[in-house]
C-alpha cells in the first residue's frame, strides 16, 4: 500500500501556511504592529522573525527526529501519560481561545467594513458554517483547496502592493527606527506569538509525505511570510502615512477601499472574495487543529465528528462580547503578550526534554 495516501505534499503545506499565517497582514495585525513599533513595523515583523527563528528550528528539528510523528505524539513520548495530558489540554484550549479571537474579529471586518446591514450572528453562522464542512472533510481537503486558491490570493496581493508602493510616498517610512530601537526589541519580544501558527503545524507533522517536505515547507512558507509582511507593512504607511494608518482597525481593507486601479473605483470588489475565500479555508485549517487537539486528550479517535461542535462553541463564545471590535482587538493584544512565552519556551523544553532521554543519540 502507498504510505502517502491521505497525507498532503510539499506545496499543499506551503498553501497552508501562506494561506493561514499570511493573511494576518489583512486582519489588525499591522494596527498591533503600528501601535507597538510606530513607522519601524516592518523592522518589528523581522526581529520577531529573528526571534522565532530558535523555537521553529527545534520544533523541525524534532519533527525530523522522530519520523511519522506530529507534535501530539512527542509530547506524549517525551512526558509521558498524565504530563502530556496537561501539556496537551493547555495547547487545546490556547487553540480554541485563539480561534474564537480570530474569528470575532474576521466577523466584524466582515460586518463593519462590507455588510453593515447583516446580523452578526448571521455572518457568524455562514462563516465558520463554511469553515466546518472543510473542517470535517479532513486536511487533504484543506490543503488541496490552499493550493488551488494559493495563485490567485497572492496575485491579488501582489497587485494590492504593486498599486499602493506606486501611489504611496516612500518618505512615510521615517524615522525607520519608529518608537526607537529599545521599545523596537521589548515589542518585538511580546509580539512574537504572532507566527505561534509554526508550532500549531507540527500537529499535522505526520499528515505529510515526509519530515523532509514537512522542513522544507516550514522554511519556505516562514521567508515567504516575513516577505508578505514587509512589504504589507511598508506600503500601508506609504499609502496613509502612520498617524493615517493607526486610525484604522484593519489597513488591508481600507487600502482596498481606497486605492484606484485604471477606471475602475470600487476594487474591494475584486480582492474581497479572494479575502473571504482564504478567511473560509484558514479557519477551517483552525477548527481541524481544535478538533485534533479535543481528540487526543479525551481519546477521540474519529476527531472528525468534534468539529460541528466545535464551530457552535466558536460562535457561541465569540457572540459574547459586546462590543467586538473593541473587547475582542484588546483581548488579542493582551493575549499575544501572555502567550509569548509558550511559543518561544515550549519546544525548547521538548528539546532538552529528548536530549535528556538520550533520543538523539540514535539520530
């Protein structure tokens, strides 16, 4: 029998991770970035890059050790039965919490910024309603539709910057340092949660052909990401200057909104679907992670089923706030601070933990 079926390859992990860390650039990500690093955001994204670049090699590094393993597993190798269940149920719920952020906060771009008139609840239901039917289909499903629509997301992308770096005033960018180069590094620190997705990905680890593809996707799709996040950066302060840019809860939308292509005026028109698409797919990539995680710590072989359940908790949780642009954009910023920490610490706890038990002596 084939011992890749079932599993996604080298460009669906790829997908995956442009798709789900990348399109950050299009939520209040930069509005974060703004208000901790001033005009010297993109500088912020490389010193988190930086940063992140320790806790992600460890990570690879032990996806690579024990082959046909994901993160679930090595946990549970590495702690044994009742530490792993701790360790596991942490990360399950710091999912869940994170999702129910994310999606509160893709509600209300969605509400605010295109449908004013539509009841939350309503945008809530068809939002993480799509997310659950490819969900529940499995990660095959999920990468395959990435790779799909990988093309035509990053050429929208692509136009977006190419428009705004020739409308935008390049002198915006000053002073580069921003908030100054102290406040750049301690920002910086708190803020590196941002890519915490990395660590999320090693439980889809033993979903891929091989531990070869699974590093080689990790690294092509993080210098892909810091690529999207410079350029994103740069170019909606050259667009709306940086006392315009702080302004807006969510940049990439008004920068759609705002910018003119030929005769064409409305052409959020054009970018939105792609946006919503990729929103679809990321969320459902989201609530696959939760339902995994829900699965090992209470022994759930057919996760699968949990994700229905899962979606109702989501919005039934993120309908709670009353005023969510505000609360929910707090909370993540709060949140990213708290957990910071558990990106950068975890795996290399994991590593000590495997050099200790002499694992890697049969590498």
């Amino acid at each position: 029998m084939d011992s890749t079926k079932g599993k996604i390859g080298l460009k669906e992990l790829v997908a995956i991770i442009i798709l789900n860390v990348g399109t950050k650039v299009a939520d209040n990500t930069p509005t974060i970035f703004y208000e901790a690093f001033g005009t010297a955001a993109w500088i912020g994204i490389l010193i988190i890059g930086l940063i992140s670049l320790i806790p992600i090699l460890l990570i690879t590094k032990l996806i690579t050790l024990y082959q046909d393993k994901n993160l679930i597993d090595i946990i549970l190798h590495l702690f044994g039965k009742h530490i792993g269940f701790v360790l596991l149920f942490t990360l399950c719920i710091l999912q869940i919490f994170t999702n129910i952020n994310n999606t509160s906060i893709y509600t209300d771009i969605i509400g605010t910024m295109y449908f004013s008139k539509t009841p939350t609840v309503v945008i809530y239901l068809l939002l993480l309603g799509v997310a659950a039917y490819g969900a529940k289909k499995g990660i095959e499903y999920i990468g395959s539709s990435a790779w799909v629509m990988l093309f035509w997301i990053c050429l929208s992308l692509l136009v977006i910057l190419s428009v705004v770096f020739v409308q935008g005033e390049f002198n915006q960018i000053f002073p580069i340092l921003g908030t100054g180069g102290l406040e750049l590094v301690k920002g910086s620190y708190q803020n590196s949660s941002i890519l915490m997705d990395f660590l999320y990905l090693a439980l889809i680890a033993s979903n891929v052909k091989s531990a070869t593809i699974y590093k080689k996707g990790i690294w092509i799709g993080f210098v892909i990401i810091l690529l999207a996040f410079v350029l994103s950066l740069i170019g909606y302060v050259m667009l709306f200057d940086y006392y315009g840019v702080r302004m807006f809860d969510y940049p990439y939308h008004e920068t759609i909104r705002y910018i003119e292509i030929g005769f064409l005026n409305n052409v959020e028109l054009l970018f939105f679907p792609f946006w919503l698409i990729s929103s679809f797919i990321r969320f459902a990539f989201y609530l696959y992670l939760g339902a995994l995680l829900f699965g090992a710590v209470f022994k759930i072989k057919q996760f699968e089923y949990v994700v229905p359940a899962l979606a109702v908790f989501t919005i039934l949780a993120g309908l709670i706030p009353e005023s969510s642009v505000f609360s929910m954009n707090d909370f993540r910023v709060i949140f990213l601070n708290l957990i910071t920490p558990i990106f950068l610490l975890f795996p290399c706890l994991l590593w000590i933990t495997a050099k200790l038990k002499g694992d890697f002596k049969n590498e």
